[in-house]
C-alpha cells in the first residue's frame, strides 16, 4: 500500500506539471497581445524547468530501495578532537540539508567526544527519496584546514565516514529471528543530565548469527532506544544483503568494488585555499561555507546525472 501511494504521488506530481506547462502556453499566446505578461511567462518558465530538473532525476533513480528513508552513520576517523570535530560538522550539513528539503531527521545513536565533536552518529532521514539522495554521500570525506585545537594553529587533515543505509520496512524487506537477537541494558555514556546516567536507558543489540551490533542511548527512554537500535539493526542487516548482492554482480561483470576507508569520495579545503571537489565526478565549489551549511544538492546532482542506469 505504501508502494502504491508512492506510484499515485509521482503521477500527480507529472500530471501537476503537465497543467502547469498548458497554463504558461496560455499565457505565452496572451504575450503577442500584452507584451507585459513576459515577465510572468518567464517567471513561470524558471519554475517549470526547477520542477522538472527535480522529478527527471527522480526518474532516474533505478535502486530497489531508493524511494525509501534513509539512514545516515557519521563515525570519526583517526586523530582525536580534531576528527571529531570534523563528524560533528557532517553531522551538521546533513541536518541542515535535510531541514532545507523539509525532510524529518532524528538522531537514533551519539556518542560524544571528550573534549569537542563527536565520535559517531546515527540519524534517520524521512522523506521521499530520501536514501535514492543521500547514496551518494557514501564513503569517505577529508577536511583539510588550521586547527583551532592546535596551539600552533597548524594545518590539519582529517577524516570522517559517512555510511548510508536504507530504512527496512519492518517484515517486508527482511525478517528477523527473535532468537538470533541479544539484547542488552546499560548505562548512558554521553551527556544529557542525570536522568541518564542514573538508569540503564541505553540498548545494545547483537544479531547472533552476523555477529552485528548496534546500540542506541541518545533517548531518555529504554523503549525509545530499544526501537531506535532495532531500526538501526533491520537496516545494517538490509546493507549487508544488499552488499552480498552488489559483491555477487560485480563478480559476474568483473567490476572491482571499494568500500570503507579507502573510498575517499570528496575534500573540503579550507586552507590555504577554499574549495570542496568531489573526487568521482570532479564538480567543485569555492563557496565553502554554503556547502558546510547544508547546500549539497549541486553534488548529489552531479553524482546521480553521472551514474544514471547503474542499479545499486
């Protein structure tokens, strides 16, 4: 039923743009006897041509799950605060973009820094094509730039990963055994007053036979985060199939696959120049600022018109 309330908004959003061209056709044949309605024709013409920009990408989304929610790991690499820092700040872009879209975000999983950033998160991203999107954040990003936590305000390089995820529809996309399930209580690590620290609200979660596990404690609630870190899991257990699968197609096609860290996908430059440059389709921005504030859609275009007909 889901599937088919989809179909039903992508054909209302054509047929919605199919009146909206006959409208501004109307308008264009008014123009040979009022010269001032161009300004309106054109503003209209902008508007279609955003709006169909828009839903040709969606067209070509070709992934099995890529009109589902996604979500969304961040985890520091290697280097400390520095590192950590820099999670941080993805964590924020990606919150950022997603408010933009008006897409929700709810932070599943945080764990916290020592001093600053932090070292992982987990947020599920809801909306419409919201992983058919985000896909092409996967891997690795490199910040280079001063370190404002290195006394000598030297040049650091820093590294985060960024794993996305499609949401798994509860039975229908995989079914999981109550018995291949450990379930486990402990007490929160990361801030958020006493409350936390004092019961054993945080869940940790082992599926037996893949040897995963997954935890969640950024909700004050045991049974909030008993349901984020099983949403978490369905997932992860979703990606490892489907990687299975990806393996088994590239061994068929001969296709060499590069996952984790080795797969740098982009570098933000702070210093001593301003660039971002994506490293598999070579789009790049100086505008540095926009880019860390959420204005990513410029890339995730770039990358979905590059791989276009690749089914993932």
């Amino acid at each position: 039923m889901q599937r088919i309330a989809g179909l039903k908004q992508t054909v209302n959003k054509w047929r919605g743009l199919e009146k909206q061209i006959k409208g501004t056709a109307e308008n264009l044949e008014l123009v040979k006897e009022e010269p001032s309605f161009i300004t309106e024709v054109q503003s209209d013409v902008g508007i279609f041509m955003e709006s169909l920009d828009r839903m040709e990408l969606e067209l070509a989304f070709s992934g099995e799950f890529d009109a589902h929610n996604a979500l969304l790991t961040i985890k520091a690499g290697a280097g400390g605060t520095e590192s950590q820092d820099w999670a941080e700040m993805l964590m924020r872009m990606y919150l950022r973009w997603a408010e933009r879209r008006g897409y929700g975000n709810d932070i599943l999983d945080l764990s916290t820094g020592e001093e600053a950033g932090i070292k992982s998160a987990t947020i599920a991203v809801v909306g419409e094509y919201a992983l058919g999107y985000l896909k092409s954040e996967h891997g690795v990003h490199r910040l280079v730039r001063l370190s404002p936590y290195d006394k000598d305000h030297a040049r650091h390089t820093s590294f985060a990963l960024v794993e996305v995820m499609p949401e798994a529809e509860s039975d229908v996309d995989l079914v999981i055994k109550p018995e291949d399930l450990k379930i486990e209580t402990y007490r929160s690590s990361g801030p958020g007053g006493q409350h936390m620290q004092k019961t054993s609200s945080a869940v940790r979660i082992t599926h037996i036979p893949s040897g995963l596990v997954v935890s969640s404690q950024n909700e004050r609630s045991q049974h909030h985060n008993k349901d984020g870190a099983m949403l978490i899991m369905r997932s992860r257990l979703l990606k490892l199939e489907l990687e299975k699968k990806a393996e088994e197609r590239a061994r068929i096609k001969g296709k060499r696959i590069t996952a984790g860290w080795s797969n740098q996908i982009r570098s933000y430059i702070l210093h001593p120049y301003k660039m971002v440059k994506d490293h598999r389709t070579d789009y790049q921005t100086t505008n540095t600022e926009a880019v860390l504030d959420g204005e990513i859609d410029d890339f995730i275009r770039a990358y979905l018109r590059a791989n276009i007909g690749d089914r993932e």
